[in-house]
C-alpha cells in the first residue's frame, strides 16, 4: 500500500514538472499563456525552446519508466529535441542564423507527423518481435520525444500530416499530452504484467 503511494506521488509529482516546464518554455519563448517575461534574444530563445522540448521529454519518459535509467533519460532529451535538427538540413548549414531566418515554406521534414509516426510503427515491430519478452523502450522513448515535440510546437501551426496536409492549431495541448500519457502508463502496468506472467508461466 505504501509502495503504491508513492509511485502515485512520483508519478504526480512528474507530471507536475511536465506541465510547469511546458509552461514555463511557452512563456519565456511566445509569452503564452502568461507574458510575464518573454525573452528578446532571438538565439536565446531558440535555443531555450529546444531546450524546452528535451525537458518535456525526459519528464514524459521517466512518467513511464522512472528515473532510475540515466541512459534512458539521456536518450529521451535528445529525442525530444533531435527534431529541429531538420531546420539546419533544410538550409543545409550549420549557422543558426540561417535555420532560423532562412526557411523555405513549409514545415521541415521532421515536423511531419505521419512520417514519424510510421518510422516508430517499424521500429516497434521490430523491438517487438525481435526482443518480445523484454521491455521495449526505444521506439517509445522515439514516440514520446517527437510526439511531445510536434504536440507543443501545434499550438501555433498545428500537426502536419503530408501529404494529407495540417490540422488547425492545437491550443490545449498540454491535457492531451498528459492524458496520452496516463492512458500509455495504464497500458504499460497491464501489458507488461500480463506478459511477466505468461513468461513466469511458461517456464514453469
């Protein structure tokens, strides 16, 4: 009983810092929802808003798997902000300045949900049927970095599905976030329990 309040409380708890530091980079970066203080530095806010996303992605994966895998975690800040790599190889430079003044129309490859989405599909098949009595990590820490990343960056453009084309703005994205996230941690408690048990079952 006591074991499962405090994994109540530390799930809690995390889900707390995904949405304060969701909040936290909205505000610093756009001034939405509160423009207490919106950074000038065009750079500095860049790179804040990238850093943003590795946060809300660590917090998301360690909602799932906990924080006692600092190579998991690690992986997780880095998928979640791995995705505007694409904005350098759009311009095909390493200059800042040219990823961020230099766009052509359009998203950038990367900020194709769809795309993504079927990358994640593969890799889990693979994780699945290749490691299937194991933990599957690594396409869902993969999910969970982009998913989280396109999620916030929709409140001002949407999610883009090319080639179908892109949903309106997404202004609440933060409760859909949480809430994928919930449904994920319940799923996770009942399949890899079930799959314990056929596994402890089968070798007995």
């Amino acid at each position: 009983m006591i074991s499962l309040q405090r994994s109540f409380l530390i799930n809690g708890f995390t889900l707390f810092n995904l949405y304060f530091i969701s909040l936290l980079g909205d505000c610093l970066c756009f001034g939405r929802p509160f423009s207490f203080y919106i950074l000038s530095n065009h750079y500095l806010r860049a790179l804040t808003d990238n850093f943003t996303h590795g946060l809300i992605s660590l917090f998301a994966t360690s909602f799932l798997f906990g924080w006692t895998r600092p190579k998991l975690l690690i992986i997780a800040f880095l998928a979640g902000s791995f995705v505007d790599i694409d904005h350098f190889i759009e311009v095909r430079s390493l200059s800042l300045y040219r990823a961020l003044n230099d766009q052509p129309q359009g998203r950038p490859f990367l900020h194709n949900s769809l795309l993504l989405l079927i990358i994640t599909l593969i890799a889990f098949g693979f994780e699945y049927f290749l490691w299937r009595y194991d933990h599957i990590y690594y396409s869902i820490i993969f999910f969970l970095g982009w998913s989280t990343h396109h999620l916030r960056d929709a409140q001002r453009r949407g999610l883009t599905f090319l080639p179908f084309g892109q949903t309106s703005p997404i202004d609440y994205y933060l409760p859909i976030m949480c809430f994928v996230l919930i449904v994920m941690k319940l799923f996770q408690m009942f399949f890899f329990t079930t799959q314990s048990t056929s596994v402890h079952d089968s070798i007995v």
